[in-house]
C-alpha cells in the first residue's frame, strides 16, 4: 500500500523550475534515500511529500492523517527557552493532548533515543548530537506513519552520524513507519536505505535507483560486506551520470 507518492510533479519558482518532473511512490514501512547533487530539489521534494508547498503541477497524494506525517530538518530546531522534555511534547500539547499526558510520552520518547535523565536539559546544553536526538524524540512522539528526514545528520561528526543511523533504523523497527530520507552522503544513503534514488542536476529529475537488499537494522560490519561496496558504487556512477544530464 501507498503511504505517499509525487505524480510527475514539478516546482516553478520566480527564479525558474527548482524540481521536475520528478515521481516517487512510497510503500508503507519502506525506508528511501534521496540522492542528489546541491540544488537539484531533494528538500522540495521532501516539502511536498510534507504539505508544506503545493506543487505547480502534478500530483501529491499522501494517506497519513493529520498528526501522522513528522519531520526532521537539518538544524533541530529546538525551543531553546524550552527543556528536552517539553520540545519533544510541543506537537502533543499543540494537537490538544493534556499537558501530563504529553510530558509523559515525551519521556518515553526521549528514553527510545537514548536521552533518558536528559529530560530537564535546555537545548543549550545539549551537544550537537543529543540535540538531534530530541529533534527525533519530537518527530516520534505522535507514533508517525510518514517520517521525513531533511539531511538530519549533516552537521554532526562521522561517530555521531553512524550512531544515530543505527538509532534511525532501530526506531523503525519498532514502528515501522515509512520513511524518506535526504542526504549527500551515498554510504549513509546505501546504510540507511531500502531503495535509494538518485536525482539528476536541478530541476532533478530521476536518473535512476538503487535497491539495497539486507537485513534492517543492519548487521555489524555491514558497511565492510561486498554487496555494500557494490551498492555504493552503483549511487555514486549514477550520481555522476544525473550530474552530467
């Protein structure tokens, strides 16, 4: 079953087309990549698959109710006047859940990505890392079907990322929600990924995919196998050919 897809969808800007026309069909529970140069429209795309913009043609057609599309960006976001605690409960209070109740699954959202005892921590003392976290905690306490991911790694060191990776991909296994995950890195796209999409130079286009059949959540040494290096391999020769489109 669908979760969400773009119907040949194209993005105009005043400054000229920022994206299509571009399709992408997302199953329910399925995790995919997109892949592309700067500029080519990934984050557009996330937009749309978001409800946040309205395409200037084509279609969107999403299936997750209200409250059940979340989003993470790739600064996190935060309250910073806010503890850890009471950003991840924004969107609960914000849908009308009782200010108990929502600081209760806050802690247990918290806890999931590996923050319990941080709950009273301002985002100021967070590092980089623990901040993402609770960007996630806040995207998962409303129990998403839809998870959008807009390069939430980006600023974070290699140790970091690789971590959080794992912790994405457990998180899922837990709920499996469907999830759409932007990134220039094509290791972390291959790691993270069932399918990966690769885009071509803006307005991006599909230049083509990769699926990435393994286990989720990956197994150790998964980055070190075989069909990894080939997978990886494969993102990057179509990442050169949508350059060159």
């Amino acid at each position: 079953m669908s979760v969400a897809a773009l119907r040949e969808v194209a993005v105009d800007y005043p400054r000229g087309r920022a994206l299509g026309p571009f399709s992408l069909a997302l199953a329910a529970g399925e995790i995919v990549a997109l892949v592309g140069p700067s500029g080519c429209g990934k984050s557009t795309a996330m937009r749309l698959l978001a409800g946040l913009e309205a395409p200037s043609a084509g279609e969107v057609a999403r299936t997750p109710g209200r409250g059940e599309t979340a989003v993470v960006f790739q600064a996190p976001t935060l309250a910073p006047w806010l503890s850890a605690r009471a950003n991840a409960a924004l969107p609960l209070e914000l849908a009308g859940v009782a200010r108990s109740e929502a600081a209760a699954r806050a802690d247990q959202a918290l806890a999931r990505v590996g923050l319990a005892g941080a709950e009273a921590a301002r985002p100021a003392q967070l590092s980089g890392g623990m901040a993402m976290r609770v960007s996630l905690a806040r995207a998962l306490v409303t129990g998403p079907r839809l998870l959008l991911l807009d390069e939430p790694f980006a600023a974070l060191d290699e140790i970091t990322r690789r971590a959080l990776a794992d912790d994405v991909l457990s998180l899922w296994a837990d709920s499996r929600p469907a999830i759409v995950f932007v990134t220039h890195n094509v290791e972390e796209a291959v790691y993270m990924a069932s399918r990966v999409v690769v885009m071509t130079t803006g307005p991006g286009r599909t230049a083509g995919e990769v699926p990435v059949e393994a286990p989720m959540p990956r197994p150790a040494g998964f980055r070190t196998t075989r069909g990894f290096r080939a997978r990886v391999e494969a993102v990057s020769a179509l990442l050169a050919k949508g350059m060159a489109a």
